[in-house]
C-alpha cells in the first residue's frame, strides 16, 4: 500500500461516469478520446512516475435533468490558457458541483481520489493512426475541488487534501468507540475471507492484508471490491470521517457475507431435494421388483400403464407402433421430475388419441335425399349443387374414388362455408373447419418441431384428434388468405394436403411419423383466385359463387332468413311480420351487395325492435280475452276508455310456462314492419334508383362495372379539362394496371380526334393549352384490373364533344392502341351489379359472349346486352343518338 503523499495545489482532472475509484482500490482504463488522451500525456506520460491524476465522479444523464457525458470531449479553453470557474463549495455531503459550457452541463461530484499510474501503455489504431494509452491506476487519498477550469482540451481543478494529518489520526485511534468499530470490522471481515477461502480454496494474501493495513484503508480496499449501487459508492466516498467510514463498510461487508450464506444454504437445499429423488427411484425399482416376484404387477393402474393399453387400443399401423413403443420405453425409463418427461407423455397421448384406423360409418347415399338436403339448405346455385350431387354420385359409385378437391370462391355471404356442412351432411360424416384467414407460420400446417418449448402439432391433425374419425369432411377456409413471412408459406406446406399422391404419408413435424389423409374429404373456400398460388391452385377445382339476384335474395330471405331471425330473437309470425313488399325494399335501398349478410342484419335489426316492444309488453299486466275492440298493444301502450268503465285484469300465475304466457298475448295483433318502420329503424335509404341519372347529368362521366372480392360494383368514372400544359391527372387510388389504360385510352382519343369531329384536322392537339382531370369516386377504395378501358375512352369523348353518355347504360372493357375491346373477366357479377343497381342496358366485349350462359335468365331478360368488336361500337352505343362523329364538334 501506498502511504500517504503530498499532494499539489492543481490536479488534472480525469472524469468517471457513475464509477467511483476509493483509495487503495486499482484499477485498468483505456484512454480513447481526445480529452483523456491529452491529459494522460501532459500530466501522466511526461513526468512519469511522478505524475498524479484526480478522479472525479460524474453523475449520468439518466438520475439527473442535465445531459451528462463520462468525458469532455471538446475543450472550451485554448492550450495556452485557462478558463475558469469558480464553484462555492458548501459542506453538505450532497452538494454537487455545476460546470456550464457552450457545449453541455456536466455534473461533478464535489469530492474525488488522487491516483496515480502504476503502469502505462501506449498504442496507434489502424488505419485512422489514432494514439490510446492503456493506464493502471491506484487511488491514494481523497480531495475535495474548489475550482474547476480547462486546460486545453481536459479540465484541471484546484484542490484542498481531506486526510488526516498524523497527529490527529493517532488522536482518532485512541478514541474508544474506535477502537470498537475497528475490531468489530475486521472480525467481519475475518469472517467473510474464512467464508471465502473454504468456498474458492483461497485468501491467504488478503489474511496478510488484514494484519497489515491501517483500518482505515482496509475499509476503503474491501468496499471497492464489491459490487454496490453508484449512490453507496459515492457515501464511502464522502465519509471522511473514520468512524462514519467503518460503521458503512462494516455493514456492506456484512451484506455480502449474509448473501454467502443464502446462497450457500439454497445449494444445500438442492443438493437434498436431488439426492432424495434418486433415493425415490432406487425405492421405486426395488418396489416394482417386488411386485413382479409376487405376481401383483397387473394392478397397478399407473397413468403410464394406462397410457401404454390406450396405445395397444389405437390401431396403429406397425411401423408407427415400433416408434411408440421405442418412446414408451423411453418414458418408463425417465422419472416425472426430469424435464423431458412431460414432452414425451403429451407427444404419447397424441399418438394414442389419433384416428389411425376410426372412420365414421358412411350413411347409403341417396341422391334424391342429398338434392332435397341442398334444396332445403339453399336457395338458387343450380350449377353448384349440380356439381356436388355428380361428386356424391361417383363416391356412391366408388366409395374409395379419389375425388378433387372442390374449392368454392365467391363474395362473402353467398353460402360457401354452409355448402361445405351440406357436403358432410349429405355423406353422412362428421364435418370440421380449419381457418386458414391470417396464417403466416408453416407450423401452422406442419406442425412445430419437438425440440421447440411450447410445441405443439399443427391444425390438420389437431382437427382430427377433434373429431376422433380419419374421414370428416374438412374445410380449409378462407384459403386465399394466408400470408408468407420469416416463418415459412402455410400456402406451400398445403401442396402436399391436397395432393392426392402425396398426402397418404402427410408427415407432421410433431408427430414425426406419416399420417394418411388420403381418407379425408377436403373442401376449400376463398374469396378471390389471384392470391392461390397457382400449384396450389392446380390441385382444386375451382367453383365459381356469384352473388343473387334480387329475386334470389328476395326468396332466400323469406325461406331462410326471416324465420332464423325470428327464431334468434326469441319471437315468431304471431309478433312480427315482414311482408315481400318491405323486404324487396330492404333489398333495393339499404343492401347491395353480392351475398345476403347485409339483408340478414337489417332483418335482424327489425326484429330487435320488435323484441324491445314485446319485452316492454311482457312486463305489463296480460289484457283478459274478453277485452275486445283494443288496438295492437305493440304499437301502443296505452289502453283508451272512453265510456270510463273499468277494464278486467287477469293476473297470470308464476308457475306458468313460456308456451303459454305467449298464447295469453295471441290477442294482440302482430306488428306488421311498413315502411315508416323501415325508415325509422334502418334510417334513411341508402341507395337510390336515380343515382345513376343523377351522377351522368354532365358530360365527362360515364357508368363501368368491376370485380370486386365482394362481387361486381358499379364504378362512375369523371373526367374534366383545366388550363393547363397538356398533362393528364389521375385520382382514387389507383394500381398500375388501371393507370396504363388511362394513357392508352388519352391516347386513342387523341389520335382518332378528327374522325371524332373532336377537333378540326389531325394537326390540332385537342390538349394544347389544357389539363386532364381524371378521377375515381371512392377514392378511398383501391382500384385496378384492366377492365376499366372502354369507360375511360367514352368519358374522354364525352368531355370532349361535350355530350352526355346515357344514363341507363354501363360498360366493361379493356382497349388496345387500335381501338380493339378485349375481354375480361367476372361478367356474370359484373353483370348481377349492373341489374342491382337499375341499369337496362350493359355493353360487352364480343368475345364474352360465352360467358353469358352463366348468368340467370330472369336477369337477362330485364337488360339489353350489347356486344362490341372495336371501340366505336362502343361509342355508337353509349351516346344518345350514335357515336358522336355524326354530329359536329362543340369545341
């Protein structure tokens, strides 16, 4: 140990942040930054072993409100002078020092340690030939600061010394309660190096330590060897006083020790808890050892033996058995406390809880049977249920026939989930339903593996230990759904499901063992066929579900609909009544979409108004049935006397049932909806058979239809012309495909603008001086699809000529450079929005003709379908008296 040294008027000042060097202690830092680099030369490197330094603590950013950095990293003086500032230094132990630059506001502690260097090292970084020094250093004595500047690039300070001189220490050690903490120190510390030399076999040299050092720089050389908190480091720091400074180390030397020991007794603990499980298990062998000399073995009911005659009932296939049987063994060997054994029994009872050889009894299939089921089940999909009974026809034929894999894609609300529980009822099979909506994890299908924590196999055989049979009906629902990320494509890991070929041995990461799927009958649904990727798309067939007519909806809603929601809401005929007339209205102005969700809901919310006025009636006193002559308490719920007489009560006993509290209120008449109530329920009417006429008033705007994943809208397209450079403006969200066509049509119009009579001869530039405006309403819908050509080119030509298109008219289309109109697809529900939405007549593409086989009859005879080979035909169409080259330029 060093002793004490005298100490000069300035120090360097070398900062630490939330670090504290106490003296005695040693430490190694390396110097990187300018600052410190600086300092360590100038007041280290150069007067070698007599150069000192001072430590001083910084406080961090993080406990106080001002920026604090561990080093200055740019000086505020130059190297020839000093910049000082003064620092009124008061004598309480929490006072701090406040050093405000340009820069930032640093926080020093008012107290720090002399050091010096007990050895010194220098290095160049490559390639920047950066200089660092390598620096050991052992605190000496404390100080406190009463001024700090800058030189250069580091901070100096003006110091006083805090240590006792030697007269006063030798006063200090006679004094008696000194004399008691300092033994009552170093019995503490005697203690813990004891403690410490039976556990790590040293701390000879620290008991060397111990009889030799002064006390009180004992106190500082064990506290700096500890682990404590930053504010216990800066109190040692601060207690200058010998006796306050052994009362503090005393009691972190004491903490430390008392942690020994907690620590020492939990080892202890767990060293007993596992010797006393071996001792368990050395009882347990000798136990069934005894048991299988006297022959009682067979009753033991253990869970694993209970396990193992599960397995032995599975029927599993014999290779997948040697494998069970191979982990059963594996299980008998291990005890329940060993982690692994849980995983394994879980992974057992999946094995033995597995439909390998159950199927559920097939009912005889009876066709005529099936087709009244669909009938019943649904209205309307003739080509879809025709398509189901030719399915359940050949598996009566060949009942181990390899069916494909029927995937139903149609807007939401068409009935694609319900088919599929039609199809198991039909087969007489028990019928289970995957969601696939939202799936990014491939262990989602497959399964995880064993090794991961919280594994766990993946839906397809969750779904089978479900429904304990091989052969259910499953639905993949929402296919087109799943998404790709990090985790793996569930869309590719359903490749080997529905391959025929492939899923006998569908081989499940958890299981680890091949699972026949072939016996399932597999039934996709999707909203949309663009988002399959096309292999997965190429093992099923695709069966297209547009939406209803209005007809269709119409007698769905009064079959289905109606009595599901009367039967939901706790009411029937007798208290609500819906006639055709005000569904038809529900149907034209309040839904119009491709499926009946919508139509379902507003039902629905009638009838929750009618609940409220039959709850609310129900809480009254019951009328007796000789009261005649009263209105319908639903609509009132007042009784009006006009001779004054008294009304008869009948007071209904509690002990009657529900059956007959209803037919008590069968004098009451039901509540007829009207079309107030539909007004006053559903609020005013949504859509309005006059839109159309409304929205095409001015020239620019013409009528198209789209596809949508909620089957065919109307879309209105608007044009308009500015001033301008000739630039075309687009608006509504529009994808790339959607934009091109845009061009395309600017440009066919421009150049056909003469035989238009759109301007006078080729050599005019129907755009000079002028912009193009051309927006999408709804904007907050995205749009694409190259569909929207043809309505895009009429809107121009409408602008143009300044002539309306016709009101009762849309279109659908895609053009070339030529003028060619192209076919597209999704004509049937493009063509079912055009008939929701009140339009006559539908211009097509030629070459689409085919497809209007696929629309109903009822549907084609309320509309005009117009067929067009180039763009004039279009044009000739949708103009009010032909195409506008007839007549002249309006311009």
């Amino acid at each position: 140990m060093a002793e004490s040294v005298e100490l000069p008027g300035r120090l360097g000042i070398l900062p630490f942040r939330n670090k504290v060097l106490l003296p005695g202690a040693i430490i190694r830092i390396r110097c990187t930054s300018p600052s410190s680099v600086k300092l360590v030369e100038q007041e280290l490197w150069q007067r070698e072993e007599k150069g000192l330094i001072g430590i001083l603590p910084v406080r961090d950013a993080a406990e106080t409100a001002a920026a604090v950095v561990p080093m200055v990293s740019q000086g505020v003086g130059s190297d020839s002078g000093e910049r000082s500032t003064r620092v009124q230094v008061g004598t309480s132990d929490s006072q701090r020092l406040d050093v405000k630059n340009q820069q930032e506001n640093i926080q020093w502690h008012p107290r720090g340690v002399a050091a010096r260097a007990l050895h010194l090292s220098r290095g160049v970084e490559k390639p920047s030939g950066r200089v660092t020094y390598t620096v050991i250093l052992e605190g000496l004595c404390r100080f406190s600061v009463q001024e700090l500047s800058t030189r250069g690039t580091y901070y100096t300070a003006r110091i006083s010394p805090l240590e006792m001189t030697k007269t006063e220490m030798e006063q200090v050690e006679q004094d008696p309660d000194f004399i008691t903490l300092s033994r009552q120190f170093k019995a503490t510390a005697m203690e813990l190096i004891s403690v410490l030399e039976q556990k790590q076999k040293t701390g000879g040299r620290t008991k060397v330590l111990l009889e030799t050092v002064p006390v009180h720089k004992l106190a500082d050389i064990f506290v700096a060897s500890f682990e404590i908190s930053f504010e216990e480091q800066l109190s040692m720091l601060d207690s200058v006083d010998l006796k306050v400074r052994l009362s503090k180390a005393t009691e972190i030397v004491d903490r430390h020790l008392q942690s020994i020991r907690v620590a020492e007794k939990i080892t202890q603990k767990v060293e007993g808890q596992l010797s006393k499980s071996q001792k368990e298990f050395l009882l347990r062998q000798q136990m069934r050892a005894i048991k299988e000399e006297l022959g009682d073995n067979d009753d033991d009911e253990d869970d694993v033996a209970a396990l193992e005659r599960k397995m032995q009932s599975a029927g599993m296939p014999s290779n997948i058995w040697k494998h069970a049987q191979r982990e059963l063994r594996r299980l008998k060997k291990m005890q329940p406390q060993q982690p692994g054994y849980n995983s394994s029994r879980v992974y057992l009872e999946l094995l033995a809880d597995l439909p390998w050889q159950n199927t559920s009894e097939e009912l005889e299939l009876d066709l005529k049977a099936a087709k009244e089921q669909l009938d019943s089940d649904h209205y309307g999909l003739v080509k879809v249920k025709q398509r189901i009974i030719e399915y359940l026809a050949v598996r009566k034929l060949k009942p181990d026939a390899r069916g494909p894999v029927l995937c139903f894609v149609g807007p939401p609300g068409v009935g694609k989930t319900s088919l599929a529980s039609s199809i198991a009822a039909a087969l007489g099979r028990k019928f289970v339903r995957i969601s696939l909506g939202g799936v990014k994890d491939e262990a989602d299908i497959r399964g995880h593996r064993r090794t991961y924590i919280g594994s766990m196999p993946g839906r397809l055989i969750e779904g089978l230990k479900r429904v304990a049979v091989c052969n259910p009906v499953m639905l993949l629902d929402e296919i087109d759904k799943t998404g790709v990320d990090v985790r793996g494509d569930p869309a590719s890991a359903l490749l080997e499901v529905l391959d025929p070929e492939q899923n006998r041995t569908f081989n499940d990461h958890y299981l680890n063992v091949p699972f026949d799927l072939s016996k399932v009958v597999f039934v996709a649904t999707a909203n949309r066929v663009q988002p399959i990727p096309p292999p997965l798309l190429d093992r099923m067939e695709v069966i297209e579900l547009p939406g209803y007519t209005p007809e269709e909806k119409l007698k769905i809603a009064m079959r289905h609909l109606i009595p599901r929601v009367l039967d939901q809401h706790g009411l029937s005929s007798e208290f609500l009544q819906i006639p055709e007339d005000m569904v038809k209205l529900v149907i034209q102005r309040y839904t119009r979409e491709a499926g009946v969700r919508n139509l379902e809901r507003n039902l629905a919310a009638l009838a929750r108004a009618a609940a409220v006025r039959v709850a609310e009636q129900e809480q009254a006193v019951p009328l007796s049935k000789d009261v005649h002559q009263l209105g319908s308490p639903l609509l009132e719920n007042r009784l009006a006397d006009a001779d004054g007489g008294e009304v008869e009560m009948e007071v209904i006993p509690m002990s009657v049932n529900n059956h007959e509290i209803s037919n008590t209120f069968r004098i009451a008449s039901p509540l007829v909806v009207d079309e107030a109530m539909l007004e006053k329920v559903l609020g005013p009417p949504r859509f309005d058979d006059r839109e159309t006429a409304e929205r095409v008033a001015s020239p620019g705007v013409s009528v198209g239809l789209v596809w949508t994943t909620f089957g065919g809208e109307v879309q209105f397209v608007e044009a308009t012309a500015m001033v301008g450079n000739g630039e075309l403006h687009l608006t509504g969200q529009l994808g790339d495909v959607i934009k091109e066509s845009a061009q395309i049509a600017l440009t066919w119009v421009r150049a056909r603008a003469a035989d238009l009579n759109l301007a006078a001869s080729e050599d005019i530039n129907i755009l000079e001086g002028r912009d193009i405006h051309i927006h999408f309403p709804a904007g907050a819908v995205p749009k694409d699809g190259p569909s929207a050509g043809v309505t895009l080119v009429t809107a121009l030509v409408s602008l143009f000529s300044q002539r309306r298109v016709r009101a009762d008219t849309a279109m659908t289309g895609e053009i070339t450079l030529r003028g060619l109109v192209l076919p597209v697809g999704g004509v049937k529900d493009k063509i079912l929005a055009a008939h929701r939405y009140g339009i006559k007549r539908v211009i097509l593409p030629e070459r689409n003709l085919k497809d209007l086989v696929e629309v109903p009859a009822a549907v084609l005879a309320n509309l005009e379908v117009l067929l067009a080979k180039r763009m004039e035909d279009v044009l000739e169409q949708a103009f009010e008296g032909g195409c506008p080259w007839r007549q002249g330029s309006k311009l």
